[in-house]
C-alpha cells in the first residue's frame, strides 16, 4: 500500500513538471515566433527597379516614353548606422554641367517606406542631373523604399502645345546584400563636395585622353609631311604614268592630314568645354563649402499603404 502511495506521489508530481515544462517551452516558442516577426526583414510583394535601367517620366498626354527619365545608379545600406544612399541620374537630359534644362528646383521626390515607419531623408543635387539621395533611421527591417520623382518641367512643341514634364517611380527592395558594415556616415555638404570631386577627376581624365588624341594627330600629321617631302623629290625622276600615282597617293596622305586636324579641332573644343564644366563644378563647390549654395531641407518619408 505504502509501495502504490509513493507510485501515486510520484506520478502527479511528475505530471505537474511535464506541463510546467510544456508551457515554459510553449512560451519560449512564441516569444520566438513575435521576435522574428518583428525584427526578421519584411519584403513587399512589388518589382524592383534594375540598376542603371533608367525609368522615364511619363506624362498624361502622350504615349513617348523616349524622353527624359530617372535612373538609379548605386545604392548602399548600412544596418549598423540605419542609413540608406542611393545615387541617380536624370537620363536622355543635357549633360553639360553648364546648360542644364531640368534643374533641381524642377523636381519633386516623394519617399515611402515599406515596411516600418517613417524615416528622414534628404535629396541632395551634386553635379548636374546627378542627385543623392539619403535615409536616416531606417531599420534594417525595412522591406522596401518606393522614389517617386515629379518632373515640374513643361516643353512647347513646334505646334504650340504644352507637355507636362510627368512622373517617374522607382523601388529599392531590402535584401542581404544591400548592407554595407563600412558605408562612412558623411553628412549632406560632404556627400556632395565628394561627388563634385569625383566628377572634377573624370573630367580631367577626359581632357587627358584628349590631350593624348591631340599629340597622336600631331605625329602623324609630322609623319604625312615628310612622306610628302620624300615622294614629291622622287617626281622628277618618274614616268607619267608613275607621276600620277605619286600625285594620287600625296592626295591620300593630304586628306589623311586633314582628318587628323579635325580630330585635333574637335578634341581641343572638348577640351574647352570640360574646362568652362570644371570651372563651374568648382565654383558651386565652393558655394556650398562656404554655405552660400543651400542644399534642400531634410524631409519625412511617407509610410506606403498599399
């Protein structure tokens, strides 16, 4: 009898630890279940727009999508400072750097998050029709970041009518690769005095190719001359008929000599031209250095609802 008591005693305490240790473990298993929820990354269900694929502005009263578009060009994220970079240019535009036609204060950029709350962010105008674009406080459980960039800018056709300047909407999804552990944190002067820097070497870089082009033609044109020089001697000891054959090939050598001065010309014009860019990328430079060229407000992203 004593041998069944302790069996009994033994049995429901048993029991209770069973369930004692079964809604520990349900527990566990659901404060696992809300944690992942809450900080696993969330991906919206939308397409994302593909690096350098530029995304036109499209406009309410024509079907051409061959004008001038956004196209995004780099983007980095960094979990560690909850800040997200992204670089985009305005495609099919005027490149030169002193004759912009869609200018910043044409543009409006509308930022949503997908996936969390608000964030800040700042758009910020480098070298023309290049922008940065930064967001602040952003979680890295973001799923995803919706730029819609309003084009305020209207042309006049040949027949008088007016074409809205349009919209153009881009989608950056969150994912693995995205973070950047060492994306320096750099504020909105520094980001654009660095890519005015940039810039400033690429154009440099330009203008050294043509120099190369310029002493290229140079030489050959030297060359030309003292073949020239040496088939002209040779006429008064020729035929006729090998006279006209000499005369024809200084024609040839003459004409070559006239297509490496055009290069000469075009490349010193280009030259020219990136020197008035380099100029003008300095000066601005400069300006917001010194803070005479202000850089636009910081903003609030919008929250997407789908």
């Amino acid at each position: 009898m004593r041998r069944l008591k302790e069996l009994w005693f033994w049995w429901r305490e048993s029991a209770r630890r069973r369930r004692i240790i079964g809604l520990g473990l349900f527990l566990v298993v659901c404060g696992g279940l809300l944690g992942s929820i809450k900080f696993a990354p969330t991906f919206a269900n939308v397409d994302e727009t593909p690096l350098n694929s530029a995304v036109s502005f499209s406009t309410s009263n024509t079907d051409d999508s061959s004008g001038p578009g956004v196209a995004l060009t780099a983007r980095q994220y960094s979990s560690k400072t909850q800040r997200l970079v992204m670089q985009f240019h305005i495609t099919g535009d005027n490149d030169d750097a002193t004759e912009a036609s869609i200018l910043p204060s044409d543009l409006d950029w509308y930022i949503k998050t997908v996936g969390q709350e608000s964030a800040s962010y700042q758009v910020v105008p480098t070298t023309t029709n290049h922008y940065v674009l930064i967001v602040d406080h952003l979680d890295d459980n973001f799923g995803a970041i919706q730029i819609t960039v309003e084009n305020r800018d209207k042309t006049v056709g040949a027949n008088g009518k007016i074409t809205k300047g349009g919209s153009a909407q881009l989608v950056l999804k969150n994912h693995p690769s995205l973070d950047n552990h060492n994306l320096e944190k750099l504020s909105a002067k520094q980001y654009a005095i660095t890519a005015i820097n940039k810039e400033i070497e690429k154009q440099q870089q330009k203008i050294k190719q043509n120099k190369q082009v310029i002493q290229v033609a140079q030489a050959a044109i030297k060359t030309d001359n003292q073949k020239i020089t040496m088939r002209q001697k040779d006429l008064k000891y020729e035929t006729d008929s090998q006279r006209q054959d000499t005369l024809s090939g200084i024609s040839d050598i003459r004409s070559d000599q006239d297509t490496q001065r055009t290069n000469i010309s075009e490349a010193q014009k280009d030259i020219e031209k990136r020197q008035t860019e380099i100029a003008y990328m300095q000066k601005k430079q400069t300006a917001i250095n010194d803070g005479r060229y202000q850089l636009p407000k910081p903003g609030k992203t919008q929250i997407y609802q789908k």
